[in-house]
C-alpha cells in the first residue's frame, strides 16, 4: 500500500551505500532506509540539481511531494513525484 507524504532530506554515504530519505506524512517524519546512489540518481532525474559532485542538494528536493511504498521492514521500494496542480 502506498502512502503520501512531503520530503524534508536525505543523508547518505555513498561509501557505504545506504541512504535515508527523511519523508513527512500523516505519521510524523519518517525515516526511510533506501539504496543511496539509485535513489540519489532517482531523485536528480525527477527533480533536477540534486547531485553536486559527492553531495547532496537538499535544497533542491524539499519540500517536493511523492507518492512512496516501503517494504514490509521499512525500505523504500519506490517512489514518484506528484504534481503540483497549478492555480
């Protein structure tokens, strides 16, 4: 089942791989373990200027909204982007 919910970072190593992107929902923040170069490279492709040499943008992701799934122990699957309706 997947959730909604606003990102508010990420931290990672890409030395080590692992990565948490920090995601706001009906539940609180929640941390969300994930791949940290595939979801850098996810988030960079979905939403432009994230990567900068070894560092992360965080600038350019928060605030963003997505549409996420984690696995049964927390990890996250999957997520996409939702577009802001304009006004």
């Amino acid at each position: 089942m997947s959730s909604i919910g606003t990102i508010v970072g990420f931290a990672g190593s890409p030395l080590s791989g692992l990565g948490y992107i920090f995601v706001e929902s009906e539940e609180g923040i929640q941390p969300l373990m994930c791949d940290n170069p595939t979801t850098v490279r996810a988030l960079d492709e979905c939403f432009g200027n994230v990567i900068q040499g070894m560092r992360i943008n965080n600038d350019a992701i928060k605030g963003k909204r997505i549409e996420f799934e984690t696995n049964r122990i927390g990890v996250l699957e999957w997520f996409v982007p939702i577009e802001e309706e304009s006004r």
